[in-house]
C-alpha cells in the first residue's frame, strides 16, 4: 500500500503543477493547467483505487465502461484548443463533446475509443502539413537534423559547433532521423509514424485486452495530450517513448530477452534510462539469480556497444562527456537560474520555495534505494507488473528533483506506470492463480488478469 499512496502523491503533485516548457499567452495557460488537473487527476487516483482489492476478497473497484473513452476525448479537446485558431477549435471541440457523447449514449464504446486517437492522428497531420519546423521555436529537431548532416558530411557531430550550446544527445536519439536528413524531408514526419505506431499500440492493447481500463485510459491520455502533440512538432522523445512502451510491454509477457535488448537500446537513446535499466537489472538479479543476470548483462551490453562503439572506439572520453559531464554543465547553468517559473513546478521547485533545495541529492537518493528495496525484499514474488510501478514511481519522483524539468520528461515514467498498474495487485493466491494458469508454461497471461470491459 505504502508504494500506492507515493505513487499517488506524486501524481498529484505533478498534476497540481503542471506547466510546460514552452510558454503559452498568459490568457490561455490557466484554462490548459486546469484542465488537465481536473482530467487527470481523478483519472491517477481512480487508477491506483482500482488496483486495490477489498480486504475480504480479490475483487477490485468497478472501473466505469464510459470512463475509458471519455477521458482522452476530453484531454484530446485541450490539445485541439491549444493547436488550432480560436475560430476554428471552438467548433471542433463542440464536434467531438457531441460525437463522443452520442457514442457512449448508443453504447458504442470502441468508436468512442477510437474517435480522439484517430482525430489526434489527423490533427497532427494537418499540423505538420500546415506549418515548417521554425528553429527559434523547437531548438531540438534543428540541432538533430544538422547533427545528421555533419555525419553525411564526414564528420563527427560531437566535436561541431551548435549555436553556443552544448551536443549532448546519445546516438540512437539523432541517429533515428538519419532517414530525414539523408532524403532530406521534415523530421516530423518521422514522429507522425512513431505516434501511429504508439496509437496502434494502444489499439491492439484495447482488442486484445491486455491491459485494464483505468491502465488503457492513462495511456490514451498520454498519447493524445497537448504534450504528446507539442513533441510531435517540435521534439525529439516519440522514438524513446515507444522503445519505452516496447519495454513494459516486453516485460508484461516476461518477455526478458526482448525487454533487455530493448533496455540497451533504451541507455543508448537517452541518459535517463540508466535509472530504469538499473532497477531492471536488479530484478533480474533478484529474480533469477546471478548467472541469467550475467547472461542477459551481456546481451544487453553487446545491443548498447552496437550502438554506442563505433563513437566510443573514435573517442573513449565521449562516454564521460554524455553521461557526466553533460549532468554537470545542465546543474551549472541551473545555478545560474535556480527556480523556474510557477508552470514547470516540480517537487525540487517546492523544496527550494520552502529553503530546502539541499535535500534535492538526499531525496533522489531515498527515491532510488527506497526502489531497489522493494525489489529485494519482494524478491521472487514481484510480479513484472509489480516492477514496472516501482519503476514508474522511482523514474517520476528522481526527475521531479532533477535540476532541470520539462514535463515530458516524466512520460517515460508515466508510461511504465500505465502498464504496470493493468496487472498489479497485492500477492494473494487467487490472483497469481490468474496470472499464471495451469499448462501457461510459466509465463504471464496479462489477459487473464485485465480482463477489459470494452467490446472493440
């Protein structure tokens, strides 16, 4: 119970302060932060209430049909009041509200499902087909794409100038839009397909039934939110987000090869992801004992060095470079600016508002161990679903300390959560029963435990 209730407060903190990075019209930033209070919040703690079983049996709390649909329908009218002309959001917004309503009345749930992700599909390329990627608004895609070109053109982009700043991406996260730059088409349309590869995803977790309702609600919310539409025009993460979703969802089936060669290219695309493939690891260990631990490491380390050696052979410092000293040059020009504005409000903003910002490194710290403790003394019992919430939990809480937030930064860890509460419960005898299945041959039936309400 104790990781429900901080999952839970750390959700409400971070849906309580929400913002973004990039900065709104001031009359129009407080209508998207309430807005999403009000939609997720209540979504989160319904998530974690209905994971938990009444003390008398395994039963856990109905999960409305209606609630799926609705939720990102509404999160999916934010995103279009957002990205579209005042005069022209207005009326679809209403067109949306109507049809989702129309649908759920008739009991049409799977259209209703469907109508904010297909709308999100089509809003999106409508966005890219009506605008050009403009390098004073999104400083990421630019700086990848001339990263790219210098490749083409011979040389290494690590040493290259970049308007002043600093080249701190890992290779699979530029190397992804090689493709762009090398038939010379708009990055963007490279995340169109990794956003209709997310939104298939999500679909086929809703047919096949693998994931609970109040899971496949937040992970609709996710991918249809003004965020995940702002990183389509203008970011770089989609790419990592569906090596993420690849990842829980690998370790949903116990899949474990799989999810560990996923997990190396995870720490090649992204220094964040050193923190999950460490507590993955530590289950491994746990779990399986050290020679599959030694076993699967090595799969793991020859799947990052395919990626990373050919750098690292060039240049055996660069490894220092990407994951230390970048750290250290972000928390330098952090001192320079040390609090950000009320919309990217984080736990570390809260500390430093209260004079506590000394206890950023001691609660990073307490968030890790607190997750490698709970993986050891569950030990063998801790089902993957189990994992993937400590994960998400531990990811959430250590970047609402680092020094420097976007909100998208929490959405890897927002992603193992959604997948891992579809299947997480407290260790009884009914539910492992469930989970693993006479003649199942050890492995995971994630349906047999998330049995959806939705007839797609």
């Amino acid at each position: 119970m104790t990781l429900w209730l901080a999952t839970a407060a750390l959700l409400i903190v971070l849906t309580l302060g929400y913002g973004f990075g990039y900065r709104f019209a001031e009359t129009s930033w407080p209508l998207y932060f309430g807005l999403w209070s009000l939609t997720l919040l209540p979504i989160f703690l319904a998530m974690i209430a209905s994971q938990v079983p009444d003390k008398n049996s395994s039963r856990r709390l109905a999960w409305p049909a209606w609630l799926a649909p609705s939720a990102p329908a509404l999160m999916f009218c934010v995103t279009v009041y957002f990205w579209l002309p005042s005069s022209r959001a207005l009326p679809v917004v209403i067109a949306i509200i109507t049809a989702t309503c129309a649908l759920l009345y008739s009991r049409r749930y799977s259209a209703a499902l469907a109508l904010p992700l297909v709308g999100n599909v089509l809003l999106a390329l409508v966005l890219i087909a009506s605008s050009t990627l403009q390098r004073s608004e999104a400083d990421m895609l630019p700086v990848i794409i001339d990263a790219n070109n210098y490749l083409l053109n011979g040389s290494d982009p690590y040493i290259q100038s970049y308007g002043g700043s600093y080249f701190y991406y890992l290779p699979l996260q530029w190397l992804v839009f090689f493709p762009a730059a090398f038939w010379n088409f708009d990055p963007r349309i490279e995340n169109f397909v990794f956003l209709i590869a997310a939104t298939a995803v999500a679909l086929w977790l809703a047919y096949r039934r693998q994931i609970s309702e109040p899971a496949l609600t937040m992970l609709l919310c996710l991918i249809v939110s003004r965020i995940g539409m702002e990183m389509i025009l203008r970011g770089q993460v989609w790419p990592y987000w569906l090596l993420i979703l690849g990842f829980g969802l690998a370790l949903l089936h116990e899949r474990f090869t799989i999810a560990t060669i996923v997990a190396g290219m995870l720490i090649a695309a992204q220094q964040p992801a050193l923190l999950i493939v460490a507590l993955f690891g530590l289950y491994v260990l746990v779990h399986f004992g050290w020679r599959k631990a030694v076993f699967l490491g090595a799969i793991g380390l020859a799947t990052y060095l395919v990626i990373m050696g050919p750098w690292l052979w060039h240049r055996p410092a660069l490894i220092n470079e990407l994951y230390v000293v970048v750290q250290q040059r972000i928390a330098a020009d952090h001192a320079l600016q040390p609090v950000y504005d009320q919309r990217e409000i984080s736990l570390l903003n809260l500390l430093q508002a209260t004079g506590l910002g000394w206890l950023r490194s001691p609660f990073q710290l307490a968030f890790v161990a607190a997750g490698a403790l709970a993986i050891v003394a569950r030990g063998r019992r801790m089902t993957t679903a189990h994992l993937l919430c400590v994960i998400g939990t531990v990811f959430v809480g250590c970047i609402s300390l680092n020094v420097q937030v976007f909100k998208y930064y929490y959405y890897p860890g927002l992603f193992c959560l959604a997948l891992g509460l579809s299947a997480a419960l407290p260790d009884r005898s009914a539910y492992r029963a469930a989970q693993r299945p006479p003649g199942a041959g050890g492995r995971m039936n994630p349906g047999a435990v998330a049995r959806s309400s939705l007839a797609l």
